[in-house]
C-alpha cells in the first residue's frame, strides 16, 4: 500500500511528492506522457525568483532530480479512474491498478484549440500550440501567433528571432500578458499586433497559407503566413476524474488554499484547481500545501497538516 499517489509529473505534482517523501511517506508519482509539464515548451521562464534565466527543461529537470534522489518513484501510466474505499483509494491506469492511502491529483491543464475547421488536420503541419518547439520549423518565413497573454508573448519573443515576421492576433484592445513581456515584444520590428480581432478561417489545402480574421467592425482580412502558433488558453486536464470530485463548470476541481478536494483523502494541486493566479510558483506552492496535508492524512494527522516551515 502507498502512502500518497500523486497523478501528474509537473511542478505541482513533483513538489508535493518532495514534501510527502520529507514526511518519510512512500510516494509513487503517475505520469501519462513524461515529466516536467507544460513548462518544458518555455525556453526562459523570466519569473521564477533568484533565476529569472533559467529555462522551463532546465528548472523541471532540477526539481525531478530532486524529487527522485529522495526516493519518490515515477512510472509513466495513463490514469484512467480513481475508486474510494473506506481506508484507501484504488487508482486504475492502462497498465493496471494502484492503491493509496492518499492521492493527490496535479494534472494541470492542456492548450485549448481554436475550434476552426481543419484545426486538428493541420496539428503538427502548420498548426503548432509550441513557439520554441516549432518555431526553427519557421525560420525565415512568416508566422502568425493567435493569444494575447504570456505564453501568446513568449511564443512571439522566440519566434520573432527565427522569422521573417510575427503577427500577433488578439480578440481584445489590450494585452493580458505582463507589461515587461509586451515591450519587449513591441521593441521588436518584425511584429505586428493585429487588434480586436479573432480567426475564421485556415487558408491553405495541403499546408497552411495563413488565416483569415475579423474585426470587431464586421471587416474580415487575409493574414498570409506559414505556420500558425495557438495560444489562446488552457483547459483543466480532468476528464478521468469527473464525477469523483467536484469541479466548477469549467472542469476545474473545487479547493481553497488547502487543497482539499470534496473527496476525503483527495487532495489537488496546480492548474486543474480552482484559483485566480495559475503560474508556475502557484503550483509549487501547491504542490507543497498538498503534498504536506497528503502525508499527514496518510498518517491519520490531519490536523498537523498546517506549518509555518
């Protein structure tokens, strides 16, 4: 029998299993694709505190070293439910089943399509959800990226390095993203913002041409370019526990600052849970608050859950 299961192998996930292994509990991470989470596509995370340089694969293989040098152990399984028994929760994966005292669910949250025809189709030939992944793909050509926060930001930051031209295509008057980001961007001269517009239409029958876009006057223009990069969002990656835990409309589980879910002995940590602030720090201080309450309720002392170091 684990003590605490954690599912998912991001920053929220590998933090709380370094504070449940400091508990001396035994800790078994589940992760489907390969740790690290949607931070490894950041090439320069610019606001992890005393590090502003480092990268996303760079940060994440730190705290997975770390995680696992004090004996948590990873196996790369697709969770597919979650069972409560009266002293233990059973998870199922593809591979079999697992029980645990305690589980922690820090699943975070996948890139939201644009909902265009032929979006999908064009996945991986022109339609990219990944700047510093793709972006070389690009170089020297126009590129179009579709958001208007940090991560539409830090797409264009890169790209606008490797090709020939950047639009960026917002919905909004203004930019959600941190001001420093957008300057940095604006002091580019091969960006340009296209405002208070949205896209309609993929251009191109074999690989992507452009897309079409309209503005808020009705007004529909043609943005020809070779590659499109989506950034327009993230949606809670929590189908498998739908029905275990309450979630809001949106999919997101249900829990304040202690990260307790409605589920006793559930806990949930990072961006599948319901906060205003989804930032890398917030799911590391998530992670530390779950996998301390996860440890203590493995232990029966729930009440210790709470300390101050």
């Amino acid at each position: 029998m684990i003590d605490v299961l954690i599912i998912g192998a991001g920053m929220a996930g590998l933090t709380a299993a370094i504070y449940a292994r400091r508990a001396n509990k035994s800790v078994v991470i589940l992760e489907e694709k390969t740790y690290g989470g949607q931070i490894l596509s950041t090439f320069t995370v610019g606001n992890w505190p005393g590090d502003p340089d480092v990268s996303g694969p760079d940060l994440m293989k730190k705290i997975y070293h770390h995680a696992n040098n004090l004996g948590a152990e990873i196996r790369y399984e697709k969770v597919i439910a979650v069972r409560d028994f009266e002293d233990y929760k059973e998870v199922e994966t593809d591979e079999g089943v697992v029980s645990a005292r305690a589980v922690i669910i820090a699943t975070g949250a996948i890139d939201r399509p644009l909902g265009l025809p032929r979006e999908a189709e064009f996945f991986g030939r022109g339609i990219s959800y990944c700047g510093t992944c793709d972006g070389a793909l690009y170089a020297g050509r126009d590129v179009i990226v579709v958001g208007g926060g940090n991560s539409a930001f830090y797409n264009a930051l890169y790209l606008a390095d490797v090709c020939s031209k950047v639009y960026i295509v917002h919905r909004r008057d203004e930019f959600r993203a941190d001001a420093m980001l957008v300057d940095k961007v604006r002091a580019k001269g091969n960006v340009e913002f296209v405002m208070s517009s949205w896209p309609v239409e993929i251009l191109g029958d074999e690989k992507i041409e452009g897309l079409v876009v309209e503005g808020v006057d009705g007004v529909r223009r043609e943005i020809l370019a070779s590659g499109i990069f989506v950034a327009v969002g993230k949606e809670p990656a929590t189908e498998a526990f739908r029905g275990f835990v309450k979630m809001d409309e949106a999919g997101y589980i249900i829990a304040g600052e202690e990260c307790m879910t409605s589920r006793d002995g559930v806990f949930v940590a990072g961006d599948c849970r319901t906060k205003c602030m989804k930032q890398l720090i917030t799911a590391a201080a998530d992670g530390a608050v779950a996998g301390n309450a996860a440890a203590a309720y493995a232990g029966k002392t729930l009440a210790a859950a709470c300390v101050d170091e």
